[in-house]
C-alpha cells in the first residue's frame, strides 16, 4: 500500500498548524530515543494501514474471497419424488 508515502508527502507540504493536525490524528505516540531513533505508535486505523502483517492479512482474505467467488459450487436441488434422473 502506498499510503504511508503520500502521508508523507503530504505532511511535508504542510505547514506548522497542519502538521500538529495531522500528528493528533495518525499517532498516539511519538518516542525519540537518545540516538534519535523514531519509534510510532498509531492511533487506529491508522495502525492498520501502517502493519505489514495487518496488510498481509487483507490481501489473503481478499484472494481467499476472490477465489471462493469465482468457484462457488454449484447447488444441487434434492431429487424430487417420482422424478427419474435419467440412469
């Protein structure tokens, strides 16, 4: 999903008031380690979009789906009485 990189770009468009807008909505937390290390904690759905294992998810579920769609089995009616069924 390409949606973290057009965050980003679009936070980087954004000015002061804008950004601190924007920070409310998509974290609930910001950690700057001593070395400047940046670790997010997102606010949902945003946690979502942004995990890996979250997105991998939905794509199977999708492809499951997809692929139940295009070979449902086909329903067989109960044999009526008095019906021969040609054997």
């Amino acid at each position: 999903m390409a949606l973290p990189e057009n965050v980003a770009l679009i936070y980087g468009l954004c000015d002061n008031q804008n950004r601190h807008l924007r920070n409310q909505v998509f974290f609930r937390k910001i950690f700057i380690d001593e070395d400047r290390t940046v670790r997010v904690a997102y606010q949902a759905p945003c946690d979502a979009l942004c995990d890996a294992r979250a997105q991998g998810n939905a794509l199977n579920w999708a492809a499951e789906a997809t692929k139940k769609a295009r070979f449902k089995p086909k329903r067989f009616e109960p044999r009526l009485p008095g019906v021969s069924n040609g054997v």
